[in-house]
C-alpha cells in the first residue's frame, strides 16, 4: 500500500512539475508575442505618420502585422488603418481587400461593423451601390443612426432623395440632439427640401 502512494506521489509531482513547466513557456511566449505586437504596430504607426505616406512600407508592415497576429486587435486596427490610408490614395480595391477581410473576422465586434460602414462608402466610390447596401444590413443597435446615415448618404449618390432624406431621418430619430452628427444630418435633409 505504502508502495502504492509512493509511485502515485511521483507521477502527481511529476505532472505537477510539466503542468508549471508548460505554463511558465506560455507565459514567456504570450509576453515576448505580446512585445513583438506592440513593437510591429509601433512601427506600422511611425510609418503612417511619415508624410507622403510610403505605401509599399505601409503593406510590408500590416502583411507582418496581420501574419504574426491574425486575430488580435493589432491586426484590426492597422487594417482599419491602412484601409483608410489606401481609400485616401484612391486606392479603393486595396481598400475594399482590407475591410472585406475585417468584416468577416470574428463575429458581432466593433470592429466589424466599423469595416462594414468603411465599406460601404468604398463601393459607393466604386458605383458598387447595392453591394454599399448590402455591407448595412445587420447592425447592433448601437450603430443603429451611423448604418442609417451611411444608407441616406447611398441613396443620395444614386440620386434617390426621398429614400436618402427618409434614411436621415431615421437616423435623427435615433440620435442625440447634442451628437455632433445631428446638425450634419440635418443640413442633409435640408438641403433636399
């Protein structure tokens, strides 16, 4: 019996001894990753400061970015990021790539619906207005008056103004009177009367 309890002793120290081990190398791994996120998006921003922006550094880095750190908040927000700066080159396919792969990340997280109001204005400059309108149609209510605008603002390139106006509205209906939004929105609808 006395043996029996020995050998059992050794095979819990024994596996108490791997289980720490195991844990103190994720522990070390999870910190130098998380070093070498912060470095990478350290750079990414410096070059994003850089004026004129130097765009072949800007996909270098986010391409490393988005390889090391495919699904953590690093990756989504340089490609947010880099959408913007390709949107602002007129660079909307590269654009249109960028947010098409953050919408369909993960599921129901800010970021997302973000993507989703950036890509609709990126088809719209394309003339793609029913895929804009297709990127504003599931929401968390708290996005409720944005998707709202962004469909007024749809409709009005497309030139139907009764459909853009009742959108603003809706989006107002759902806002703030104090949002810095409102009185834009506003001026929208008036200017359509």
């Amino acid at each position: 019996m006395n043996q029996i309890f020995l050998k059992m002793r050794k095979k819990i120290i024994f596996l108490l001894i791997v289980v720490f081990s195991v844990l103190l190398i994720k522990y070390f791994f999870f910190k130098k990753s998380t070093i070498d996120n912060m470095k990478d998006f350290e750079l990414f921003e410096q070059a994003v400061l850089i004026h004129p922006v130097d765009l072949e550094k800007i996909r270098e880095l986010l391409g490393i970015i988005k390889k090391n750190n495919i699904n953590d908040s690093y990756s989504k927000l340089s490609s947010l990021i880099a959408a913007s700066i390709f949107q602002e080159n007129l660079l909307f396919d590269e654009a249109k790539n960028e947010l098409l792969w953050l919408s369909s990340i993960g599921k129901h997280n800010l970021f997302q619906y973000i993507a989703k109001l950036r890509l609709s204005n990126v088809f719209v400059n394309l003339g793609e207005y029913d895929k804009a309108l297709e990127c504003l149609k599931t929401y968390p209510k708290s996005f409720e008056s944005l998707f709202d605008n962004s469909r007024g603002d749809i409709f009005f390139a497309q030139g139907k103004l009764s459909k853009a106006t009742e959108n603003w509205k809706l989006s107002l209906n759902n806002m703030d009177k104090n949002d810095p939004l409102f009185k834009i929105i506003q001026l929208k609808i008036d200017s359509c009367n």
